[in-house]
C-alpha cells in the first residue's frame, strides 16, 4: 500500500517538500478552477500552471508521481450547479488531453450525486452525466492511447442503484478495453455517515479485482487507488494500491 499526498490545500513549501520527500506521490485537484462563478478553460488553465509547477518542483526531481483529481467533488457539495456539468465535463477532459505529459495518472470525473441538488438524484440523471463524461474521456484515450496506463476509473458503490449505474456505465460503454487501473470512490465520511467500524471497500475491491481479471489487460500491472481512505483500520491493505 502506498499513502497519496493530497496537495494544494495552501500548506507551505517546506511542508510540501518534507512530505512529498516521504511519500513521493501526491494528489492534486482541478477543483479550484470550477470554483469561480465564471469559470471555464481560463480558470482550468490556471489550475493546470498549479499542478505542472508543483510537479516541477516537488515531485519530478524525486522521481515520483503526480495524480490529478478530476474536481468533481464541487458538484457533489453543490459549487456547481447541474446545468454547469457540459462545461465541467469539456473543461476536465481538456485537461485530460493537454496535459498528459504533466500528470502520471489522472481520475475520471465521476458526478455521482448533489447535496444541494437533489432533484439531480435520480438514476437517469446520473447515468446521462457520466456517460458524457466518460464518452468524451474516452475519444481521448482512443487518440491518445499512451494515456490508458494513467488514466483510472471510479466506481461508486454505496447505494445499489448508484451501483447499477456504474456497473451499466463499465459494461454499456465498453469501459473494459481501455481501462488498465480503478479507483473505488465515495468513502469520504463513509465510515462515520454509515456507523460501520468495518473496511466499506473490501467487496468492491474483489469486484474490480474479477472485473479486471477477466479483461484485456488482465496480465499487466494491476493498479487500485482508494479515495478517501484515511483512518488506522483502513490502512491494512495488500501491495501495490493507492490509497489518498
């Protein structure tokens, strides 16, 4: 198991250069450049000079490796509104193209619910987003297929229904031939929201684990990030995940 720095929360240098130095990988989000009311590439772009500098100064001279998160989390808060989620989608996936040489691996933007939106809720709705994200995340792989070794799918899993929709999603889209690594999704609070003291993610780790065994890529380097993983008892994971 490897612990993800996450960055770009305003520490300074020298606490970024002491824990970069440990863990030599760090997380970095676009969420900044969605936050602005007039958002779009321009604030993308921003954020973009952000992360390719923190790289720059702390990562790439210790040969280590830079994740971007997608910034769909000022969604699920309710930043954003349902009918800024085109934008949010093309701002995401331009990054996801112009930046491949700056970032080694990259989230797909996952829209799995709003909290002040609930009348987004609905399973249509987020089915319908996250198509669209992942089509057009998908016309970049195919163009840049270099890509498909950084590039990790999310999967939720806390309610059933949500988990329909991304098992549809993966099988629907054919998501299995150009998917290499995953990420299971949704666990920030989980344990407390949820009054469980057990690890939430077991089952669908065994669940990505069958999903990647029987695709294409079966015989490669097997990658699995947890987002939102953080407590003592979680951290008993095997080998060669991620976890931030």
């Amino acid at each position: 198991m490897q612990y993800v720095y996450v960055a770009g929360a305003g520490t300074d240098a020298a606490i970024d250069l002491a824990i970069t130095k440990q863990t030599r990988l760090a997380l970095y989000s676009l969420i900044g450049g969605f936050r602005s009311q007039d958002f779009g590439l321009h604030t993308t772009e921003a954020v973009a000079c952000d992360i390719a500098k923190f790289d720059g100064k702390f990562i790439a001279p210790i040969d280590g490796d830079t994740f971007a998160d997608s910034g769909g989390y000022s969604f699920i808060v309710g930043e954003k509104a349902p009918k800024d989620l085109p934008v949010m989608i093309d701002c995401y996936n331009v990054y996801l193209e112009s930046e491949r040489d700056i970032f080694d691996y990259i989230f797909s933007l996952d829209i799995p619910f709003s909290l002040k939106y609930k009348e987004f809720n609905t399973r249509k709705n987020i089915f319908e987003a996250n198509e669209k994200s992942l089509v057009e995340s998908q016309e970049v792989l195919a163009n840049y297929k270099e890509l498909q070794s950084k590039f990790f799918f999310v999967w939720h899993f806390k309610m059933k229904e949500q988990f329909k929709v991304w098992k549809s999603l993966y099988s629907s889209l054919g998501m299995d031939k150009v998917i290499r690594n995953h990420a299971v999704g949704g666990m920030v609070g989980l344990k407390k929201a949820a009054n469980i003291s057990f690890c939430p993610f077991t089952g669908m780790s065994f669940y990505i684990l069958n999903c990647h065994l029987q695709g294409p890529f079966a015989g490669d380097d097997f990658r699995m990030h947890y987002l939102g993983v953080y407590s003592r008892e979680d951290m008993t994971l095997p080998p060669r995940v991620y976890q931030g």
